[in-house]
C-alpha cells in the first residue's frame, strides 16, 4: 500500500542522510 511506500523512503531517506534536508524543504 501507499503507506508501506511511504513508511520505506522515509527509512530510505534517514539512511541516506537526506530527511534533514526534506524537513528543511517544506
């Protein structure tokens, strides 16, 4: 589903080191 999605590029960003800047995106 789209949450499981969801729930997989958040992990992917914080893994990637890039959630920081999505945050600082919005």
């Amino acid at each position: 589903g789209f949450r499981n999605l969801n729930h997989y590029i958040l992990r992917s960003l914080i893994h990637s080191g890039q959630l920081q800047n999505r945050i600082n995106a919005l």
